[in-house]
C-alpha cells in the first residue's frame, strides 16, 4: 500500500493549487445539480408504494372519500355559533370554500341535509339557508334541531355548540408541487378576511393539507435555523480544541464543499426529497469534522514536534489514512443499513448521509491537505492538552478496577431500562406547539372529535347485502362496544341514518328509531332519501356505489400506534365473536397505517443494524489482525447505544419510528472512536510498549482528537433539540447521548479491558504497518 499511497500523498502536497482546482472542478459538477432538488410534503411519502396497509387505504379512499382535506374552524368566543353573526359566518365560509383549489365537496352545519317526513314522503333541505334574514325564531328553531340532530354533533359541531366546522374533500393532483401548501395559503387568505369581519369568533383551518404545510414549512424553518446554527456551534467548538483559526478555516471549507458535493448530486439522481432530508445536513456537517480533526490535530503534534508543513502533514496522512479510511467506511455501513427500514424517507437519508461520508473521505485526504500547504502555517495550542491527556492515562491505569466496576455497573443499571421503551408512534406529536395547526389540535382533540380514526369498510356474510337487518343489528351492536372503549371520542356509520329515515317514515314516531325490520324496506327508504338529497349531494362518501360495503368511522382522541392496532385487535377479536353476519375487515386510515410501519420499522432496523455489526466486525477483525482486538471493539461498539436506548427508557420511555434509526445511525460513528484509539494503542503495544505505555501513547496521540470530535459532533446533534419538528429533535438528542456515551466508554471501560485482556508481548509485524507505513 506504502508504493501507492506515499507518491499520492507527496503529489497532493507538491502541487496543491492543481489539487484544489480539481477538486472545484468535480464539485462544480455535482453542485450544479441543487436547483433540480425539491421536498415533498405530502405524509405519504414516509410510506412505501407496495405498503399493504397503504394499498388497502387507498382502496378505502377509492371507495369512499379521498381523505386529503382542509377544515375551517370556528369557535365563538362568548355563548356559541347559535346567532345571526355566528350561522352566518358559517354559511359564508362554506360559499367561500368552494373558492379553495382542488375542493369537490364541503360538508358544514349550514348545508347539513335535514330530512322531514309527511304523508310518508322524505323532504330534505339544508339546515339553514339565507343565515342573515333569520329571525330570532328560526335561529332558535335551528338551535333545537341542530343539538337534537345526533349526526352533526361531533361531526361538524361540538356539544355545546361553542364550535363548528367546515369541512373541505379535496381532490389534490399528484403531479403537481406543493398543492397542500397551495390550498394551505389560500385558506389562511380566506381565514384572515374572515378574522377581520368577524372578531368575535375565533377562526382557524386545518386538515391533512394544513399538517402538510406544516411539515414543509418545519423542514424550511430547520434548514434556514438549525443549519447556521449547527455551523457556529461545531466551528466555534472546534477553533476552541484547535486553537487555530487557519484549521478552523480550512475544515469549515471542506465540510461546505462536501455538503454542497452531496446535495448537487442527489439533485442529479433523485431530485425529490423527503422532510427527513432535512435532517440531513446537521448529521453530515457533525460527522464530516471527524476524519479532518484527526488529520489536524495529528498534523498540528508534528508541528509542534519541529517538523516543516509539507513534512508534518505527509506523516499525519501516513498515521492516519487507514483510521480515517474504517471509519469512513463503518460509518457508511452503518448508515447503508437505514436501508433496511420499511419507510423510504429513513432510506433516502441513510443513502445521502452514506455517500456525504464517502465525499469527506475523499476531501479530507485530497482538499484538506492542499488547502492546509496554501494556507498560512498556523500553530495549536497542543502541548497543555497533551499533558491534560498524559495525567488522565495515569488515572486511568491506576485506578483500572474502579473504573472497570463502576462502568460495569452503570452499563448493567441502564441497559435494565431498556425493556421500558414503549414501541409507539403518534403523528400528532411530530410538531411542537408553536404551529398554529398543533395548538387547534389538542384544542379540538376529544371536544369536536379524536386526531385519530380507524375506518373500516364493512361487507354483509349474507347475500341480502348491507341492509339486511342482521348485519345492521350487530353492525349497531358493534357501534355500542366501540363506544365504550378508553379514548374513543364518536363512532359514525350507516345505522344512524338508517334509524332516523325508519322513524321519518313511521311520521316521526320515536318508537321506530331502529333500523327497519327488512332488508327491502332499508333498500327502500335509502332510495327515497338519495332522491330528495340537494343537487351534488349524495352517500357515496358512506356507501360504496354498488351497495357492497359501507364505512363504519370510530374517532380517538390522541394515542400512539401501539395503542391503535391493540384496539383494532379487539375489535377483530369482538366482531368473530358477536357479529357472524359481518364479514372481517381490519381497520384502515393513515394512523393505522403508521402504526403498522413504526412496528415494523423497528424489526426492519434491527436486523439491518445486526447484519451491520457483522460486517463492521469482521472488517475489524482482518484490520486489527487479531480476534481478541475485535472481539474486544464489540463492547465499546455495543454498549453506547444501549446504554443510551436505557436512559431513554427511564426518562421518556418509547421509541417511535425516528428514534428506531438511531441505532443504526450511530453505530458506524461510534466504531469512530473505538479504531482510533485502538489503532495508536495496537502500534504503540506492536513497537515492544507495555499495554500501560501504549495506553499512554494513546490517550497522547488521539485523546484530545476523540474529545474534540465527540464535543462537536455531540454539538451539532444537540442543537437539533431545537427543532420545531419534534422528530429531529428527539433523534438529535439520543444521538448526542449515544456519542457521549461512547466517549465514557472508551475513555473509561476500554482501557481497563485492554489491561486486563492483553498481556504478554505482540508481534512487531502489524496490518497496520503494511498498509500505511
């Protein structure tokens, strides 16, 4: 290896103005590939195209109602919607929702169809026409037959009648950009004029549209944030641990060409990004300082060490290619298995993370070098920390089996709290409560209906079809036991309107609100009603259209996955028991569906993070040339991350579909720390050194690189914390804990282990050498 990569090495440094125009010119190449890139904010996209869960939902959507919408809501500030002001502003949003891009049908308390009944004919007309000429009579008379209409309450009313909803079905185009953040600002534009006019209600919008343009605009705010931020902290950190503004400098240059190398040429290869992607360029900016420090710092001890630039930058290349080279590529192992994961987000930010790795291996070894030899020479304060570094060896030595029963302890009392992540996911939690949309969220959470819905579609056993009264009956039944389980906030299906057209047609006799005794008389009645319905009013969004199957709706109010496909469970478990008339149907709606991908995301990531530690393993093994080193490296490999899924689990106990990638995400970077450090130990220990001398020569050598790494990355991670999507920053913080983590770990447990572990003499001869020297 020495023939190849010393002339390489030697060209770079002698000609470093050809080395940096080169590397212009190949980032020019992938730069121009960024305005291709665009996010998309549509929640499906975290779910893949051959989704079972997703296939069924969609046919649910086919069947019956597509489930992108836009909500108006409006709450009266004193008394509720009840008046003159309050009916008409209702009936004029609805008017102007029909402005709003895409919308084909919306649905308020003003044209909710009430039916009456006389000389056993079906007369249905909207509940209010004309809101502004009401007298105080009519308003009164709507009053009493919206509360007494148990199809509006909780529908497009809350019980006591302080809030109401317009509710808009879109038909959102799939080959369009944005249309959700389209519909989102023209319904803020409609929400503002309407505040003007109207003060004394309270109106907000919402809807999936609504929750969409929230993510993209969390996304932007992260970008334009987060990003700046990130920089200041780790470069701040870094000039700090340097004490070289030239240093500084030149990584700050390095990790902007490879950010900008790995966008441009995802701009080229696939342009459409996910939200995670966001999350992106804080993962590449803290992990692309890693492999240059090295090389500083390694460069800035031969400096010190009165060696010239070119000298002292060849002999830091020489010590730290092959480090730098593993770890690179354990990092990209350990991302690349993120392709495991059953959410193509978490694939693409794996892929783009990977190959901004690959990118800082290749400019740490070429661009760094040559920006450093053209550069002014700068100088570190290095020689306190190498003494800082020396008296912690000591400690370290002496003290090896304190230190080696402490840690043992603490990783044992950690990894116990491991058991108590719950594996749940809950899209309401995805943003804080600085969005509007989230504030509106907890607001009618449980008073105008649950944030979450489990939507079936039932088929009747029998052949006389969903009206047969059996299948009514026991659909009725079905409706009651749903209604007593915790959280369920409404239950909506075809019985409830089947009871009130047979109570119409009996003349409103109470006695007959049940559903009708034959499956002719059922048939009957809805044909009836379907053709006294208003002009573009009709029940398919209730019925499917051949009369096969109709939609049965349970609304609950906020609960994670676990919780979700545990109550569908039972209502499985219920209808088998109770309902043969009902053929099984599992329940659908995009929170079934995340429930579905968060459980088994977690599988998916765990096998991929398994079949990573194996290849990261063995690569260690044939690098190490030794069994015992990489069998040894598996502890402080494993344990960070389990220790911090154990913090986890005794603070805040769950883990949902982002935190599952962390493991995966941090692995390759912990195996960082661990190769450097037993790299200058093995080499050490392989000149003739004691395991206690080469301990020392390693906590000289590469101590000062891991905690500057370590602060940086753990940095930039952290700052994530701050983020308005609650999704970064939960995987941010657990990052941060997971590096930190592996610091103490190799600090403190690693060198007891290789105390105690390798005794005797090694063998001069070392892979090492061979490759590098």
């Amino acid at each position: 290896m020495e023939r190849y990569l010393y002339p390489f090495y030697s060209k770079v440094l002698a000609s470093p103005i050809k080395t940096i125009i080169i590397a212009l010119v190949f980032l020019i190449a992938l730069f121009t590939g960024l305005p291709n890139l665009s996010i998309s904010n549509d929640f499906r996209v975290y779910l893949s195209k051959d989704n079972p869960q997703l296939q069924a939902f969609e046919q649910f959507e086919r069947d019956y109602v597509k489930s992108d919408s836009a909500t108006f809501v409006v709450t009266a500030k004193e008394g509720d919607v009840f008046t003159r002001a309050g009916l008409t502003l209702i009936e004029e949003l609805t008017e102007a929702s029909q402005q709003v891009a895409y919308a084909y049908r919306i649905s308020s308390l003003t044209n909710y169809v009430y039916s009456t009944s006389s000389n056993d004919e079906i007369e249905s007309r909207y509940l209010v026409e004309q809101a502004s000429s009401l007298s105080d009579q009519q308003i009164a008379a709507v009053r009493e037959i919206a509360f007494a209409e148990k199809r509006l309450i909780k529908n497009f009313m809350t019980a006591d009648g302080k809030l109401a909803l317009v509710f808009i079905i879109l038909n959102l185009p799939k080959d369009e950009a944005d249309p959700s953040l389209k519909v989102t600002e023209q319904m803020e534009t409609i929400r503002d004029k309407f505040r003007k006019r109207y003060p004394q209600f309270q109106i907000d919008n919402g809807g999936s549209t609504a929750l969409n343009a929230t993510l993209a605009r969390a996304v932007a705010s992260d970008l334009t944030t987060l990003v700046p931020l990130s920089y200041i902290i780790v470069f701040t950190g870094l000039f700090l641990f340097l004490r070289s503004m030239v240093g500084t400098i030149a990584i700050f240059i390095l990790i902007t060409s490879c950010l900008l190398a790995t966008f441009g040429f995802f701009g080229w290869v696939a342009p459409l990004l996910t939200p995670i992607a966001g999350f992106a360029p804080s993962v590449l900016l803290s992990i692309m300082v890693a492999d240059s420090v090295h090389i500083l710092v390694t460069y800035y001890h031969q400096l010190h060490d009165n060696k010239d630039q070119k000298t002292a930058m060849l002999e830091s290349l020489k010590i730290n290619f092959m480090p730098v080279f593993i770890t690179s590529i354990t990092t990209i192992i350990g991302f690349l298995s993120l392709n495991f994961s059953t959410s193509p987000p978490y694939r693409d930010l794996g892929n783009m993370v990977a190959f901004g790795v690959f990118i800082a291996l290749l400019f740490s070894v070429t661009l760094l070098p040559a920006l450093m030899m053209v550069l002014p020479v700068g100088k570190a304060a290095d020689k306190p920390h190498r003494h800082f570094m020396s008296d912690f060896a000591e400690v370290i030595i002496r003290y090896k089996k304190r230190f080696l029963i402490v840690m043992s302890l603490l990783t044992i009392g950690l990894v116990y709290f491991i058991p108590n992540n719950k594996l749940s996911d809950n899209w309401s939690t995805y943003f804080d409560d600085s969005f509007e949309i989230m504030q509106l969220v907890k607001r009618i959470d449980g008073y105008l209906s649950g944030i979450n819905v489990l939507e079936y579609s039932f088929q009747s056993n029998t052949e006389r079809g969903i009206f047969d009264p059996k299948f009514m009956q026991q659909l009725e039944a079905f409706e009651a036991w749903f209604e007593t389980q915790n959280k369920v906030v409404k239950v909506t299906s075809i019985t409830h309107l089947m009871k009130d057209l047979n109570q119409l047609m009996h003349n409103d006799n109470s006695d007959f609100h049940q559903v009708p005794e034959s499956a002719e008389l059922a048939a009957q009645y809805l044909l009836f009603y379907e053709f006294g319905l208003p002009a573009g009013v009709d029940l398919t969004n209730q019925i499917t259209m051949d009369k096969s199957a109709t939609r049965f709706s349970v609304s609950i109010s906020e609960a994670g996955s676990d919780e979700l496909l545990a109550l569908d469970a039972k209502a499985q478990q219920w209808l088998q028991e109770n309902a043969p008339a009902i053929k099984l149907s599992p329940a659908t709606g995009l929170g079934v569906v995340f429930a579905h991908i968060a459980q088994r995301n977690i599988v998916s990531l765990l096998q991929g993070t398994l079949l990573a530690l194996v290849g990261i393993s063995l690569i260690l093994i044939v690098v190490l040339k030794s069994v015992k080193f990489g069998m040894i490296s598996l502890v402080p490999n494993l344990i960070p991350a389990a220790m911090a899924y154990g913090l986890w689990g005794m603070t805040f106990g769950y883990v949902d579909i982002a935190l599952s990638i962390v493991a995966c995400s941090t692995l390759g970077i912990v195996v960082d720390d661990t190769v450097h450090f037993l790299h200058k130990y093995i080499l050490a220990r392989r000149a003739g050194n004691s395991a206690e001398d080469a301990l020392r020569s390693a906590f000289k050598r590469v101590g000062i690189a891991l905690l500057t790494t370590t602060t940086a990355l753990a940095g930039g991670f952290l700052i994530l914390a701050i983020s308005h999507m609650n999704s970064s920053a939960t995987i941010g913080i657990l990052m941060a804990v997971t590096l930190i983590f592996a610091l103490v770990v190799d600090f403190l447990l690693l060198p007891p282990l290789l105390l105690y572990f390798d005794k005797g003499k090694l063998k001069r001869y070392s892979l090492f050498n061979s490759l590098v020297r």
